[in-house]
C-alpha cells in the first residue's frame, strides 16, 4: 500500500511540474514576464519545524511565473504521510500528496525596502471518513524585507490543516540570508504558530542553515532545525516525536 502511495506521489508530481511548465510557458510567451522552478530531494520535509513525512525523505518540484508588474502565481508539490499515517481500519486516509497554489505582488521600493503580500493554499487530494475535518488550508499573508532580513506574517481564512474551529490561526516568522564568497550562503529562521481554539498546540521553532552552490543552478543545502512543540501534542500513531531537534539534508536544482 505504501509503495503505491509513493508511486502516486512520483507520477502526479510529474504532472503537476509538467503542466505547470506547460501552462506558464504559454503565459511567458504571450506577456512580459519569466518563468523558474525547482525540484528537490530532501531527507525529511520540515514545514514549520514540523516533519510532514514522519522523518523520512521527499521529493519535491515547483514553479512559479512573475510577471513584470510584480504580481506572480505558482504552484507546488512534496509528498507527504502525516495523514495517512493517522489512518485506521475503522478511519481510513490515503491522503499522501500535498499540492499548494499561491498568487501574489512583490516590490522593491527606492530605498531597498522589499514588500509582498498574496494568498497560499495548501491542497491534501485523497479520501477521508466521514465527519473528518478536512486540512485544506488558505493563508493570506504579508512580508516586507530589508538587508537581508524578512518578517513574514500569515493568516488562516479556514481552519488550519484539519484542527477544527482554527479559523485564524496565525504564523509570523522572520529569515535572515546571506550570500558569501565561492557559491556559500548562511540562512537563519524563527517562527511562531498559533493555533486558535486547540489548547497546547501552540509552538516556536528555529533553523540555522549553509548551502553551496554546485554550479549554475544546483546547490546542496545542511539545516538543523528545532521546536518548541509539545511532544503530547505533535507524536504520531508511531511514537514518533515531529517536531523534534534534526538535522536535513538536501539537494536541488533550479531552472
């Protein structure tokens, strides 16, 4: 079962990466704008410090289109087992696959001041029981950078990843990032996630980050990560603690 799962995951990223290129190639070439992606291997998916595939690694591919009045749309895809690995004879979930959509405008002001607001949604694809809460989610969020240093808040316009009665909920962070000499470059992140209604869901979490370009458009990147997230709250059917201290691996290539 899992292996199938994993197949899926594979083929419909490859769809999704494909009709994305597809779709805004066409759009590049009809208005003023440019095309970019991504694809990914990573040793395990860390959203928000929290592991979305129960410690283990992920694939994921992206791409994005902006055009040159600074408004852009993209889409995104990682698998995922957070769901499915809640799932039971008498609940069952095949939700392993995660697809985001998002649009937005980004600017750079005269000053240096960079300014982007826009809407992201999260899309789990899958089956579920009957009564469960979905973890379809829609942020909007704002961020406005400076030197390096970017403060980023997002909000929750429906419940946040299946917790009922979240509406709300909120997530403000701020990144720093730094290129060096010889393709190096350092990034440090802190975040903080609120969780409206769901009593000790609350948490902070931190990276510390080096990647190193392998050429034009490859790079390879080592993170620690870290949270605050309480183990009662955040350990799976397996025992496993997600949001604990790790260490990620991982190697892309854009385009």
């Amino acid at each position: 079962m899992k292996q199938t799962y994993r197949s899926r995951t594979v083929l419909c990223l490859s769809l999704v990466l494909l009709a994305g290129i597809v779709f805004l190639t066409a759009a590049q070439a009809a208005d003023s704008g440019s095309v970019s992606g991504s694809v990914g291997v990573y040793s395990d998916y860390l959203f928000r410090g929290i592991s979305q595939t129960n410690q283990k690694p992920a694939l994921q591919a992206g791409i994005e289109y902006d055009h040159s009045s600074g408004f852009y749309v993209g889409a995104w895809g990682s698998n995922i087992s957070w769901l499915s690995d809640a799932s039971s004879d008498a609940a069952p979930i095949s939700s392993s696959l995660e697809i985001d959509g998002y649009a937005g405008w980004r600017t750079a002001t005269a000053s240096g001041v960079n300014l982007d607001f826009g809407v992201y949604e999260y899309r789990y694809p899958g089956t579920y029981p009957p009564g469960f809460t979905r973890p379809n989610t829609t942020e909007v969020y704002g961020a406005v950078g400076y030197a390096g240093f970017t403060l980023k808040y997002s909000n929750a316009v429906t419940n946040l990843f299946g917790f009922e009665h979240s509406h709300n909920s909120a997530y403000t962070d701020l990144s720093w990032n730094h290129d060096f000499s010889g393709g190096w470059s350092l990034g440090a992140h802190a975040g903080h996630q609120t969780i409206k209604n769901v009593s000790g869901a609350n948490y902070t979490d931190w990276n510390l980050r080096v990647s190193h370009s392998l050429g034009k458009s490859s790079s390879i990147s080592l993170g620690y990560y870290d949270t605050t997230a309480r183990r009662k709250a955040y350990t799976n059917a397996y025992g496993h603690y997600l949001g604990r201290a790790t260490g990620v691996l991982s190697l892309s290539t854009n385009f």
